[in-house]
C-alpha cells in the first residue's frame, strides 16, 4: 500500500493540466531518454550513457565515470474528432509531463550496475464536454523502474534489467443519448513485473552493434475494459490491458565528431492482452539519428516511423463498430511519422543540459462505426523534453 502511493505521489506532482499524457509509437514513447530522443529514438546500439538503462541495458558499459541523468518530457498533443454531427472537436487533454532519472555506476572489473524510474507510456483524451462524442474521457499512464546489471569484456557487452511497472486507468464515457449506459468507475491501477535482455558488440573502427529484448508486462485494471465492453457490446471480458514485447536491432558508427544510429524494433501489440481484443496490429518501428559532438556540444537530429497499431477493423465482424469507435475515439494512438532535433552543452566536466525537440506530423483517419456512420481523427503532436546530467 505504501509503495502504491507513493508512485500515485510521484504521478500526481510531475502532471500538469489534463493528466492525460501521449506518447508516439502505439502508447509508447519513441525513446527512453533526451538525447536519444534528439536523435529520433535510435539507441540500441549508441550509448547515452545513464538514459540508455532501459533502452538497452548493456550500453551503461560505456558510462566513463558515475553519472546521474533526471528530466523530463512535456507533451503537447492535439487530437481532434469528429462523430455523429459533432464537428471537429478538440480533446481537453492536451498537455502532459512525464519524468526520468537514470543512474549508472561502475564496479570495475568489467561490471557496472544502473538503475532508473521512467514515464515510458500514456495515453488518453478528455471530450467530457462533448455529448456526441459520448462524453469520453480515457487516461493511461505508465511508468517503469529498472535496475540493469551488466558486464563487459573484450568489446562484447551484455546485461539484464528487471523491471517493474506501474500502471493506472480510467475509461469514462455517458453515450445515453444514443442508448449507451454512463460507464466509469475511477482510476483503477497494477503492478507488473517484466525484464529487459541487451547485447552489443564493439566490432571495430568505429561501428557498434546492439541487439535488445523487452518482456511483456503483465496488467490488470479492474472494472475499466469490463465495464466499457460490457456496457457498449453485451459481451464479457477481462481488464487485462498487458503491456507487450518489444526487440529489436541496432547499429551505430562514429567518425571523429559525426555518428549514426540506426535502429529496428518490433512491438508485439497482437500477442498482449487488451490490445489483442481491439485489434490492434504489430509496429515494425525504423529510426534513424545523427549527432554531431564537439569539445563542449552536441548537436542531433532524427527521424522515426512506424505505421499505426490502430487500424480500421472488418465491419462485417460483429462487434467490430463499437471497436472501431473505442480505437479512434478514445485511445488515438495513430502518429506514424516522428521529426527530431536534439542538442547539449556541456557547463563543466560534471554538468550537462540536454534538450529535444520532437513533431509528429498529423495523422488522419476516418473509420466505419456502424450504418451510416463514421468517426474521423486528427492526431499531431509536439514535445519538448530537458535534462540534467552530472558526472561524479
């Protein structure tokens, strides 16, 4: 009980406005991490330093000395819907902070140890205002401790992190208007427990190769799918909402002041339950990322795309209306194509600011949700993310 609020606390006090936070690819963010999210999310096998803990455990290998690394990242999303003759309408839940601290030390002799607690997903809108919008308000946020252990010899790096995860949810919606019973039951949140497996190997004159694992999370939001699904459909479900798998690859060279990552990742959002039921697709996830790094700068750019988890499902399925309406009306995750521009300066040996910048360009789409009718969606989003980073 203790342990649950004092994450509720720590939720609470680094939310700003709406408490409702987006995220990029699916309910994910792009990258763990300023500077890796200057460069587009590239990082499997480009090392950060402390921020790469959960983004590949067995790059904290690199960290030169004790680092501590804590920020955070304010999101701006703008999604706009439009059903049953509402018009356009703006959700209110268009500003978010989600926070970081990563820590990495090493033990000598080939062994280091890290550990860390990230906002790593959210998502949700807040259209309480709006009767032909059902009134819908969703919220999802999540948050992660790792503490990765890694080892280190001849060029070949590898560790594991385990993982804990916090979760919270709330699905409210009131569609009686149209016959849909007023549906919500607060926040309801769970713990999950998962790890991350990483690997990377110095081949040589500047070229780096990284290989990454992430389990799925295992999560329970009681009386939040149930309820919704029950209420809208007629049919029983768990509240099973369990975050899924991710792996991937990655490689990165340097040439004196000039380095590239490149990165692939799959996130398996077909195999977690939940996601599973909404018919939400698997992400083949592509990121690419330069930076240039001078005495006491540093200077990034990136780019990131993967195609929509959320798809317009087969009408002719029944239950697949109501599905269609859920997907594009509370839990929008459709951004697909991710612009990033990242820098550093460096005030001493110890202390350094990192700063990024990230857009997703607006995503449109129109789904069926029943005879004659139809949801449409706009989703953009701007963030800005800062962080301190202090070397002992």
């Amino acid at each position: 009980m203790l342990q649950k609020i004092l994450v509720r606390g720590i939720l609470a006090s680094m939310v700003l406005g709406s408490s409702a936070a987006y995220a990029t690819n699916g309910d994910t963010l792009i990258g763990v991490g300023v500077k890796t999210r200057g460069m587009g999310g590239a990082g499997i096998a480009f090392s950060q330093g402390a921020e790469s803990s959960l983004l590949n455990p067995a790059l904290i290998t690199d960290v030169k000395s004790d680092e501590i690394s804590f920020g955070a990242t304010v999101f701006m999303p703008t999604i706009e819907t439009n059903m049953m003759g509402s018009g356009k309408v703006k959700s209110d839940a268009d500003i978010s902070l989600i926070p970081e601290v990563s820590l990495a030390h090493s033990f000598g002799n080939g062994w280091y140890i890290g550990t860390g607690m990230w906002g790593t997903a959210g998502m949700g809108v807040d259209f309480k205002g709006t009767p032909q919008l059902m009134k819908m308000r969703t919220q999802l946020q999540l948050m992660q401790f790792a503490v990765p252990v890694a080892y280190k010899t001849s060029g070949f790096s590898i560790a594991i992190a385990p993982i804990v995860q916090y979760g919270s949810l709330d699905i409210a919606f009131d569609g009686t208007g149209i016959g849909i019973p007023k549906t919500g039951n607060g926040v309801s949140d769970d713990f999950g427990f998962g790890a991350s497996v990483g690997l990377t190997y110095d081949v040589g004159n500047g070229l780096k190769l990284g290989a990454v694992y992430k389990s799925q999370v295992k999560m329970t939001y009681k009386g939040q799918i149930s309820q919704a699904v029950m209420n809208t459909m007629g049919v029983v479900v768990d509240d099973h909402l369990d975050q899924p798998a991710e792996y991937g690859i990655g490689m990165a060279y340097t040439s004196g002041p000039h380095s590239v990552a490149i990165d692939y990742k799959r996130i398996a959002w077909s195999d977690a339950a939940g996601y599973d039921f909404f018919g939400w697709e698997d992400q083949d996830i592509f990121a690419v990322g330069y930076e240039y790094a001078a005495a006491n700068w540093a200077f990034r750019l990136g780019y990131n795309h993967a195609t929509s988890p959320v798809q317009e499902l087969d009408m002719t399925i029944p239950g697949n209306a109501f599905k269609n309406v859920f997907n594009l009306l509370g839990f929008p995750a459709t951004a697909e194509d991710h612009y990033t521009v990242g820098g550093s300066y460096r005030f001493s040996d110890q202390l350094v600011l990192d700063l990024a910048v990230v857009y997703a360009t607006k995503s449109s789409n129109t789904f069926n949700s029943g005879t004659g009718f139809q949801i449409a969606n706009d989703h953009s989003e701007v963030s800005a993310s800062f962080q301190l980073t202090y070397n002992f």
